[in-house]
C-alpha cells in the first residue's frame, strides 16, 4: 500500500469502574501496562507504524515517566484527551496527514492480534472505511426502564443473526475521517464508524476477534490477564 499508515490509540479514560487509583490503560497486565501491551500489538503488525497516543491531561507525565523507566523508546505523539472521546479523536487527528490510513483503537483492547491488523489494513487498499465486528451468541431482548423495574416493549423483537458487536481498531482514509470529525457533535457518534456514516462515508465490516475485548471491568481485566498467561 503506498499510504502510511497511522494508529490512534485513545487512552483518555479514568477508568473509574475498575475502582482503581491508576487509569485502567496503565495498571499490570503480565508485567506490562495495558497500553504498552496495545501498542506493541500494532508495532508487531507494522513496524513502521506511526503512533498517536490519547491521554488524560493529569497523566502524560506519568506515561512518559514509565516509558523512560522500562527503556519502552517507541516513536510516539502523544494528544490531549478532551469531553468526550469524540473530542479526543477529533483533536488527534489533527496530528495526522491526509493520504494515510488511519486506524483508531481503544488502548484498552490490548488482545488484538498483529494479524488482524495486517488483514485489515490490506482490504483497505479497495476500501473508504473498515469496521471489525463480532456475532452477538445471547438472546436479546428489547427493554425499558421504569424506575428500578426493566420492562419489556411489546412489538419489538430482535434477530440475533442480523445483530453484531462493533470492535476497533476501526479503519478509514484519512481523509474521510478528518473531514467527518468536523461535523458538530452529537450523541448518536458513539464510535467513529457513526460518526463516519452520518457524513456518509461508505463502511465495509470484517470478523473481528472474540478475544479482543475492552477492559471496563474488574472481571474483563483477570479474564485478559488469564489469556495473555495461555
């Protein structure tokens, strides 16, 4: 492919529900923090990747303390987290050119194969946008909330077959994704194949990884701890 090829990596979150003191992208997974483990899965993939890292404003120094600790001397631009992570990625990519393809990923999903990322980034030599996606296996049902009870809404009823998980890394032109990040913010943009499809770019959709999950809980973080040790 003659387009260089970019990784947002967006690590903005406090992550709070961990009930943690450190951010989630920075505690212990094997030896390793979270984020390190996230970026290594990209450079594995393509060496010459380049790597815009998302951080909290209160924690870009402590990042780069760790790196300098664990001799971790990756090329790296590190951007602002901001609000939102809509925010975020729109001020990251402004640190990336036109005429690239650029990935962006949560640096919380660090199980992501190289060769997921390899396969992906060869499609999009025919492709405006690229969205990994993952089979939902349980039942689903349509519910509302009144108070603390869930009820159910009559008439609505999902297909399982036809509903799938959306994962990242979430790949576009460059191009494309600047220009859809101009748009003003809306609360629908819940990742940036929403935010890319409101601006009516194209989006092609590939298996993802059942295992590339993002680590928001306790029990997410002992479950990637348990499949890195396999």
């Amino acid at each position: 492919m003659d387009r260089k090829f970019y990784a947002v990596i967006v690590a903005a979150g406090s992550g709070l529900r961990l009930g943690s003191s450190v951010p989630k992208q920075f505690l212990d997974l094997d030896g390793k923090p979270v984020l390190r483990r996230t970026m290594e899965q990209f450079l594995a993939a393509v060496p010459d990747v380049r790597l815009v890292v998302v951080l909290p404003r209160d924690w870009e120094d402590y990042w780069k303390q760790q790196c300098i600790e664990s001799n971790f001397n990756v090329p790296q631009v590190l951007s602002r987290g901001g609000l939102t992570r809509f925010h975020s990625v729109q001020a990251a990519l402004a640190k990336v050119p036109d005429g690239a393809v650029v990935a962006v990923h949560d640096g919380v999903r660090p199980l992501v194969s190289p060769a997921l990322i390899r396969r992906m980034l060869e499609m999009m030599e025919e492709r405006h946008a690229l969205i990994p996606v993952t089979p939902v296996a349980d039942t689903l049902k349509v519910l509302r909330k009144e108070g603390e009870e869930l009820l159910p809404v009559e008439g609505r009823i999902l297909d399982r077959s036809e509903v799938y998980a959306a994962q990242t890394p979430q790949m576009f032109r460059s191009e494309d994704l600047k220009a859809a990040y101009t748009q003003p913010y809306d609360l629908s943009f819940t990742d940036d194949a929403s935010v890319a499809a409101s601006y009516g770019i194209p989006l092609s959709f590939v298996e993802g990884e059942r295992y590339n999950l993002k680590i928001t809980t306790v029990q997410d973080l002992e479950v990637a701890r348990k499949l890195v040790d396999l």
